[in-house]
C-alpha cells in the first residue's frame, strides 16, 4: 500500500499557494532589476 498523506488538504493547499506567490513575486523583481540594470550600462 503506498503512503497516506494526513493533515488538511485545505491547509496544504494554502501553503502551496503563498509558496507558488512568493516564487513568482521574486521572479518579477529578479527580471525587473536585471532591464534596469541593463538600462543603466547602455547609458
């Protein structure tokens, strides 16, 4: 028998979804600060 996954399904699916947020939140800083970076050195 495989493994039983216990605790709240709710609750995980929650925390999948801040996790998912903060990961695409730091994506889209990463990138905008590389365009300003790259705005900078052609000046």
């Amino acid at each position: 028998m495989g493994k039983q996954k216990k605790g709240n399904a709710n609750a995980q699916r929650n925390n999948n979804a801040k996790e998912m947020q903060k990961r695409s939140e730091q994506a889209e800083n990463n990138s905008y600060a590389e365009v300003e970076q790259k705005k900078m050195e052609s000046e």
